[in-house]
C-alpha cells in the first residue's frame, strides 16, 4: 500500500511524496497541489476563461487559441519541427511532463519521466559543443535564446588585444567576460570556473575566484539554462533590463523578446514581484522535495549525485517557468478588470 506523507507548504503549494513499501519504484510520484492562481478565479467563469485563453495563447498567432494551456509549448515544439531539425521529437518527453503538470486536477511529477528530460537536455548541450555553428544557422526562438544563454553561463568569451600595453612592448590579449546568463527576472548564473573579470592570456598568473567546479553545480546550471530558454521561447513571460534573452541578436523579420517597461507594462511593477516570488517559492519547494527523493533510501533514489542535482532541478525549475505564466495571465486578466 502506497502512503503519501504531506512535506511542506509554501504560497500555497503542497508538496508529497509517496512512500511504498513493495519493491524500488523510481515512478513513485510527487505530487503538487493546486494551481495558487487558478483556485482565485473559480467563483468567476468570466475571468477564469480569459485566464485559460491567456494561458493557450501562442505568441505568434493573433488569434486567441480554443485550445488547453499546453498549446504554447506544442506550438514551439512544432515550430522547432519545421525551421531547423528532426530535435524536436527529443523534445517530447517534456511536452509530456508539462501537460501532466498542466492539465491534471493534482499535478504530479514523475520521476522517471525527469530523468527523460535531464537526457534530453544532455543531448542538447552536446549538440551545441559538437556543432556550434550549426545551431547559430537555427532560426527557431528556442535554438536562438538556449545557444545565447548557455554562450553567455558561459562568460560570452572573448579574446581582445590590451590597448593599456605601452609603446614598444609586446602587447598583452586578455580574457573578456560577462557576468553569465541572467534569467528574465534578473538573477546571473556563471560557469564557476570562471571570475567575470578580464584576465590577461600572457604575463603573470591569474588566481580564479570563480569557485570550483563541481558536476553536480554544472549540470544542475546547464539544466537550468535549457528549460529557461525552452519556457521562455513558449510563454514569453517580458523580462527586466539585462536579462540575457533582451540581447538575443535576431533575424531582421523576428520579434525581440518582450521586456518589462515602466512606461508600458503588461502588469504592474507589485504584480511582477509577486510572480517572481511565488515562482521562486514554487522552485524552492519542489527542488527540495524532489531531492529528498531522489537523494533518499527509497526506491526512488538515484545513488547518482549528479544526476540528483540535474533531476531536482529540472522539477524546481519546471514548476517555476509554469507558474511565472499563470502569474503572469492571472494578473492581466485581473488588471483588466481593473
């Protein structure tokens, strides 16, 4: 008999793991509970159906969709199918666990189904280091924002003549590079063997203050960066001044990414901080709950640290994305009310 033991409760979303006592499962299932934002527009069918329409648009169609709020993400996989390459099945598997997520009346993640998507986005990456070049010829918004991103995680390298070396002396090259890839609500992540300083290539060592590099840190980063850039070319949730996806160079007929403005929000500048911290609160609470079970004597655990921290990950920063675009459409929804 399989026992769900309630864990922890944070803005509103309830986290349990089921425990079972037949032999190792890696499908038993966490379970989240209801939508913090679907719940407060029950009473009115009004809204509740902008929220939903909201929720189905897909960016590039000025037609709202009749469709569930899976529809985004559908519409990037398709359009990822026809630009640029036979990738986008790989992308299925998390498709699949979106829609659970979405659809369900108790969202559960899926362990196993994680571990599809932590491949997933392995094979992804390994794209982008055997062939670079191949990837900048992918039109698609998602091949466009994961390649900025994961340039930028890691320090958008560059190698520059020191214009400071005086006359006569042989002149220095140094080391440029960013502060790392910043989510679109601000916050950096940096390959940490890197120091987001300029470093000179020749003369006298450099001592890294960048940290150390450990997989269980790069893999958990590189997981990230994927599902920001997959949930980010799906929803479009606007972004605040210096989040990578605003310097994204598109092709000419492309749209930019949305930014944020003070002078035109899409929701007021409280609504925004309210989203972003339930959305952090989510991820905080999700990324710890699936790392007790996979880090955990249960049959759910993975005895891989690294995979650990990829899966956990994964989870947080799924349930994140979701919920920063059913933050997002609530507060438009609401705001026009108003």
């Amino acid at each position: 008999m399989n026992l769900a033991h309630p864990l922890l409760i944070i803005g509103g979303l309830m986290v349990f793991v089921g425990c079972g006592s037949s032999a190792p499962d890696v499908r038993n299932p966490i379970s989240l509970g209801q939508s913090p934002y679907r719940d407060k527009l029950t009473a009115d069918p009004l809204l509740s159906k902008s929220f939903l329409a909201c929720l189905a648009q897909v960016r590039d169609e000025k037609q709202m969709s009749t469709e569930s709020a899976i529809e985004p993400v559908r519409a990037l996989i398709q359009r990822i199918r026809e630009r640029s390459s036979s990738d986008a099945d790989s992308l299925l598997p998390l498709e699949d666990l979106s829609a659970d997520l979405i659809k369900k009346s108790l969202p559960r993640f899926d362990l196993a189904a994680l571990q599809q998507v932590v491949m997933t986005i392995h094979h992804w990456h390994n794209q982008i280091g055997i062939d670079e070049e191949d990837l900048l010829r992918d039109t698609s918004r998602f091949a466009r924002l994961l390649l900025a991103y994961n340039k930028a995680y890691f320090g958008d390298l560059r190698f520059i003549a020191d214009q400071s070396t005086p006359a006569g002396s042989a002149r220095r090259v140094l080391r440029i590079t960013s502060n790392g890839f910043v989510d679109r609500s601000g916050t950096a992540f940096l390959f940490p063997g890197l120091s987001g300083q300029p470093m000179p290539v020749s003369g006298s060592p450099t001592v890294d203050s960048g940290g150390t590099v450990t997989s269980q840190r790069v893999s958990a980063d590189l997981t990230r960066i994927f599902l920001e850039a997959f949930f980010d070319a799906a929803f479009e949730v606007p972004a605040i001044h210096g989040a990578t996806a605003l310097r994204v160079e598109w092709a000419s007929e492309d749209r930019p990414y949305p930014e944020f403005r003070a002078d035109h929000p899409a929701v007021t500048p409280d609504a925004m901080a309210r989203i972003t911290r339930d959305a952090l609160r989510t991820e905080a609470a999700v990324t710890t709950e699936v790392g007790k079970a996979v880090r955990g004597g249960s049959g759910a655990g993975t005895g891989n640290e690294t995979l650990a921290a990829a899966v956990e990950t994964a989870a947080g920063v799924t349930a994140k994305k979701l919920v920063e675009h059913e933050g997002f459409c609530y507060f438009q929804v609401k705001q026009g009310t108003n």
